[in-house]
C-alpha cells in the first residue's frame, strides 16, 4: 500500500512539470516542430565564405568598446548577434517565439514560477571552453547588476534568480506566474565568466568577449574600423536555428563621418550593401552607371513590421511640458501632409499609434475587453480615453494648417499661454521656448519646417546638433527639452514596456523612459499586458495601454514605410521567401552569402 501510495505521489508530481521543449512561444502553438531542418526564411545550401564590407550602421561615428551591455562608452557595432548567443532564439516568422539554441531543451513549471534550460553539450564559447550552467548564472548575475545597463534589471525585475542545477541544467525562479519571462531569460546573452578576467562588468571595455557566436573580433583599428571573422569551429553551424545563416568568413565595418559621406563611399564602391533612411535620398541619389548596369542593386523589399513609435518626445519632467494641453498644442503645428507632399516624394504614411501597421493598434471605441481592463481605473484616467481613440491632425481640406494653429492657440490660452510682446508668454511674463536636441541626422529640414509653424505660436525653439556621444549621454541623463527618437518595434509588447513607460525607470538614468512617464494606470495596463496568457488577451491589454498613452499627447508621431529600402552589390544574393518580421541588416547579416 505505501509503496503504491509513492508512486502515486512521485507521478504527481512528474505530472505538475510541463514537459520539456525544443521551442517556446508566448500564447499560441509554435510554428516549427520539434524535428525541423531550419527556418523557412534562410537557404540551407547557402554558400559559405567571401567578406562582407558595411559602414557604420547608424549615427555613431567611432567607438571605443567591445562592451555592449553597458552606459559607459560607445560599442563596436553588431557585437551581440555577431559575438553572444543565448538560449533560444527568435523566429522571424512568428511575433514571440524562441527555440533551442544554447539550451538544447526548455521546460517551464506547471506553477509558471520557473523554467530550466538544459545545455546543449556540444556548446562552446571562442576560447574552447564549454559552455556551462555557471556561465549562464554569472551571466544573469552580472547583467542584472548595478554595473550593467538599467534596462536589464527593469526587464529582470520579476526575476528572482538563477540556479546552477548541474553543470549543464540551469534554473531561473520568477517572482510571479508571467508567461513571458521565459521567453525574456531564454534570450539573455550569455557569456563566459573569465571574460574580463574578474572586472566589474563596467570596467571591461576593450577585452575581446568571450563568447560562443559565430564570430570572432579578427582585426580592428580603434574608432575606425572592425573586422569579425567567422569561427571555423563555430559548434552551431548545423543546428536548425542556425543552418544556412551567417555565410561570410568576414564581416568588416567602415565608419563614416556622415550620411553624405557614407551615400557617396557607397555609390564609389567602398562597401556591399546599405540601407537607406531618407525618402529624398531614395528616389534621387540611388541611381546612375552602377544602378543601370547592374554593379549595384536597390529594392524596397515588403515587411509585416508593427512601425512601432517614431516622433518628436517631449521630456514631461520639464514643467513647460507637464500640461496636457500645451502637448496637444504642439502636436497641432505639425504638417504632415505638407512634409510627405514636398520632402518624402509621397512615401510615407502617418504614424497613429504606438502599433501602426498591424493588429495591436487600437481603433475606434474600446472593446469589451479593453474596458474591463479599463473601467477599474476610470478615476485614474482622461475621460476621453472612453471615447474614440485620438487620431494626429491632418491638413487634408477641408482641415488646414491654419485651423489646427488656431486650435492649438485656443488650448495654449487655456493652459496659461498667450502671446504678448511679441512672444507667447505665461502669468509671469516668461516666454515659450525649448531646445531640440538632435545627433545631426536628417532630420534638421525637417524641423526647419515645424520650427516656423510653431513660431506662428510665438514659440521660440533653439536647434542644438550635438555628435553621437554627447547625444546618448544626454539622453541618459535626461537633460533634453525635445528629442527625435524611433522606439523599437515589437510584435509582442511585454516587459520591455517597464523600461520605455513605467513609473520606476522614469527616475533610473539611461533607462529608456525618456518621456518621463510616471502613471499608476499605465504601471497597471502595462501589467495586464505582461501577465496576458494568450495572444488574443495580449493584442487587448496592447489595444488598452496604446489608447492611454495616445491620449497623453507624450509624442508628436511622425511617419513610417512599410517596405525597407536596400542597396546592395549584386555580389551578394539573398534567400527567395523572406521573413515576416524583420530588420533589414539584420536580416542580410544572418542569412545573405556571397555568390
């Protein structure tokens, strides 16, 4: 009878622990199966070898770190998809799904207060060394420190720990049920814990990672330029996640001083493929001998990105822009159509939410399931927020410029603001102005544009360029008015969202809440979205937090396209389906080759 009695209670307990899995997915039935060959995006048969040659992917002009993972200093580019892996990885076909990577397997409680990861053997970091439990605990423990970046104890905070169960098994505990949080620690970088040789995280600048991606640092001269070599014992190469990506043998980066000068050094030949951010550029500079012999391609390959939030950020921890009002105001004296009609040649269209272009966009009134997220915090929020979601303002007829300056006045005055003296002025005779901060990229004609329509408003705005660094310093510290700023995008909004909008990391510098937002109801929605159980109730909690934040007037929106615009040499070739999901120089990084 006992014995019975125990194997009853030990198959209970077996039966409490979900079982183990080759991939996760947050609320839905992963696309790809256990026994999968690879992705559907990639070529198998890719060929590999060749270099690959690329500017400076963005506005930062040098660098003078290796260490990607904190504030200080400015890191080499593509460090952490060349160089550090972690658990699983993402599909690009699906909008959150992981699979095996590090870990050869996954498997979350049935409680949902932990999950464990079993290591693949076979892993190896760059120095030869295995890839073990320990490593992946002092990896969490090092990220979640006060040496690394904010945004990874914001992300952690329901985190309580990693456990070394053996030396290939390793167990995160979670705070509280989330059915996110093992997708989030299965994508945590991983690296060895001799990296740095026992520094503070904060204090391993330009110590080579030690790492288990596919890439090496080869060569590089400091500020300038960086070539990566790929492992020739790279342990992956055949896994299903990774079979038929990363295909060149080198991957060097050139830095370039400016767009201008990046264009041209591409049109002369001086590297292999780009990506292109201005729609003037597009349609006028992509052309010539190259272009119509063929030496060099340009295409506007489609996407099914979320556009995510791209605008003009207004730092409400500035009194100037604590009221609501004035916000709406401001947003008022931008013309879109105006900019789209006779500086982007009609390729672009407005940004009306946080989610524009796909399902987690709210729209019209609020759903029977956002309002039961909604109605408990009804005296917390804007009335408005029950009514139709906020649309930005358009000067298509029979709507003009001039009627939104006119409404845009009239809310001015009611907060407080009227112009006298040749200025708009408050009580207390102070005028209306603030500085825009910019790193010196395209945008400045832009602004131009909105600078005079909001001095039709007695506004006065201070234009101040400042190079990449200063830039992301001050960003850090949040000394800034105005900023113009992309926030990633996303097809499954989650924890991330602590970072860019809770209350918490609106006080932590360099976190990326550079709104300033401090709202119990926003704390609140974001929960719902994080703690969702299925798809369908996070695309809800999604629609309920976008509404709140749209009727915060936090954000001027600007554009978005939704195709990527790519120029390449035809030396290259890429896959013939491409993702669903996907940044463009990602994308070629993992899975274009050399023909």
């Amino acid at each position: 009878m006992k014995t019975r009695l125990l194997l009853l209670f030990i198959l209970l307990l077996v039966t409490r622990q979900t079982l183990a899995s080759h991939a996760l997915a947050l609320g839905y039935t992963p696309k790809y199966p256990a026994n999968f060959g690879h992705f559907d995006y990639v070529n198998p048969d890719a060929p590999k070898g060749g270099e690959l040659v690329l500017p400076n992917p963005d506005r930062r002009t040098s660098f003078d770190s290796f260490n990607p993972f904190v504030i200080k200093g400015t890191a080499v580019p593509n460090l952490s998809p060349l160089m550090f892996e972690s658990l699983a990885v993402s599909s690009l076909d699906e909008p959150a799904s992981v699979y095996g990577l590090l870990a050869e397997d996954m498997q979350v409680a049935a409680d949902g207060l932990s999950a464990t990861f079993r290591l693949n053997p076979a892993a190896r970091f760059n120095n030869g060394d295995a890839v073990l439990a320990l490593d992946v605990k002092h990896s969490f423990d090092v990220l979640t420190s006060k040496a690394a970046s904010p945004a990874y104890r914001s992300a952690l905070a329901e985190v309580t720990g990693a456990d070394v169960v053996d030396a290939r098994t390793v167990r995160y505990r979670f705070r509280h049920a989330n059915p996110e949080l093992p997708l989030t620690v299965a994508s945590l970088p991983v690296f060895s814990h001799q990296w740095g040789g026992g520094k503070s995280l904060d204090q391993i600048v330009l110590e080579p990672p030690i790492a288990s991606g596919p890439y090496v640092i080869s060569t590089y001269d400091l500020g300038r330029s960086i070539t990566y070599q790929r492992r020739a014992d790279y342990w992956a190469s055949d896994l299903p996640v990774r079979r038929g990506q990363y295909n060149f043998d080198r991957i060097t980066y050139r830095f370039y001083k400016d767009d201008v000068a990046r264009l041209e050094a591409f049109k002369a030949g001086e590297f292999d493929f780009l990506v292109e951010y201005s729609a003037r550029n597009w349609v006028r500079q992509y052309q010539g001998p190259k272009f119509r012999s063929g030496e060099l391609q340009r295409m506007a390959f489609p996407h099914h990105n979320t556009a995510g939030m791209q605008g003009f950020v207004l730092n409400v921890r500035k009194k100037l822009f604590a009221d609501k009002r004035v916000r709406q105001a401001l947003g008022l004296a931008l013309d879109f159509e105006w900019l789209n009609r006779q500086l982007f040649y009609n390729q672009y269209t407005r940004i009306d939410s946080f989610y524009s272009n796909g399902e987690l966009a709210a729209s019209g009134l609020p759903s029977a399931g956002e309002l039961k997220l909604l109605e408990p915090l009804r005296s917390q929020l804007d009335p408005a927020v029950f009514g139709p979601v906020p649309l930005p303002p358009s000067t298509n007829p029979p709507a003009s410029l001039r009627g939104n300056l006119l409404r845009a006045r009239d809310l001015l005055a009611q907060a407080g603001w009227n112009y006298r003296d040749g200025a708009l002025r408050n009580a207390n005779g102070e005028p209306f102005e603030f500085e825009w901060l910019d790193d010196g990229g395209s945008m400045s004609r832009v602004f131009a544009v909105y600078e005079r329509n909001l001095a039709k408003l007695g506004i006065a705005v201070k234009s101040r360029q400042v190079d990449y660094a200063l830039y992301q310093h001050r960003l850090d510290d949040f000394d800034f008015d105005m900023i113009s700023l992309r926030f990633g995008d996303t097809q499954s909004p989650g924890i991330e969202l602590y970072d860019y909008y809770g209350s918490k990391a609106a006080t932590e510098k360099g976190s990326s809440n550079v709104i300033g937002l401090k709202d119990p109801a926003v704390d609140r929605l974001i929960d719902a979205v994080v703690n969702s159980k299925t798809r369908a109730e996070r695309v809800t909690a999604v629609h309920a937090l976008d509404r709140v934040l749209r009727q915060g007037y936090y954000i001027i929106p600007q554009w978005y396209s939704a195709t990527h615009r790519v120029a390449w040499k035809n030396r290259l070739a890429y896959p013939k389906q491409l993702p669903l999901y996907y940044q463009p120089a990602d994308w070629m990084l993992a899975t274009w080759w050399v023909k």
